[in-house]
C-alpha cells in the first residue's frame, strides 16, 4: 500500500511560519514529482508549489511566490517552508505525487490536481489576523 502522510500543520498568526512535511510509505518515489495543493472551505483544491524528482525545477502559484519554498529531501519526503502567512493561506494543505514523464509533461500538468494519483490525507494550516 502506497501512501502519502502530511504533518506540521497548526495554528499561526498573520505573518508566522510553518512547515509542512510529506512522507512516503510503501515504496520511493523517485520516478514521480512532488506538488502541494490546498483546499478552502467550500472552495476547489489549488495548486501551491511542485517539485520535479530530481528537484532540479520548481513551481509556485503566484500567490505563494517568494513565501513558500518545496523542497525534496531524498526519494521519499518533500517539504514546504511557509513564511510570512496570510489569512487568506488557511486551507488543508495535502501534497501528491505526479508520475513524471519529462519536462514537457510537467511543464504541462504540474498545476492540475487530478493528475496526482497518490494524495495525503491533509494538515489544516490556519493563519489568523
């Protein structure tokens, strides 16, 4: 069984940090990139940030942009810094894994939720004013 476990999450006030950790079971990843996607109350899940598997690119939501660092630390755990949170950044954060087919490919579907086939269970960030 192949899984993916968020942990970190919690509470912090406006402009706090935190970070976020994603770990795999079951076997590597590899062969997959990496992303972090969040999810509102009564909102669709978004895209955060995404990490190529040899973590030589990255991705990140305009939102994010210069706050947010993903990194990768091996084959099985990837990591997202957050620093200088906003009210507006509470949500579930999940991480999933993206089968990676090259650059193109990633270029391509890094942004999209449904192509992850594997998902965490999510960790509830919330960031009050």
């Amino acid at each position: 069984q192949v899984q993916l476990v968020e942990s970190g999450g919690g509470s912090v006030q406006d402009g706090g940090s935190l970070s976020l950790s994603c770990t795999a079971s079951g076997r590597s990843f590899s062969n997959y990139a990496m992303g972090w996607f969040r999810q509102a109350p009564g909102k669709e899940r978004e895209f955060v940030a995404a990490i190529t598997w040899r973590s030589d690119m990255t991705a990140y939501a305009d939102s994010v942009e210069g706050r947010f660092t993903i990194l990768r630390h091996g084959e099985k755990s990837v990591s997202l810094e957050m620093t200088n949170l906003k009210p507006e950044d509470t949500a579930v954060y999940y991480c999933g894994a993206l089968l990676y087919l090259g650059v193109r490919n990633w270029y391509e579907q890094r942004t999209q939720a449904h192509r992850y086939s594997v998902w965490g269970q999510g960790t509830q960030v919330t960031v009050s004013s």
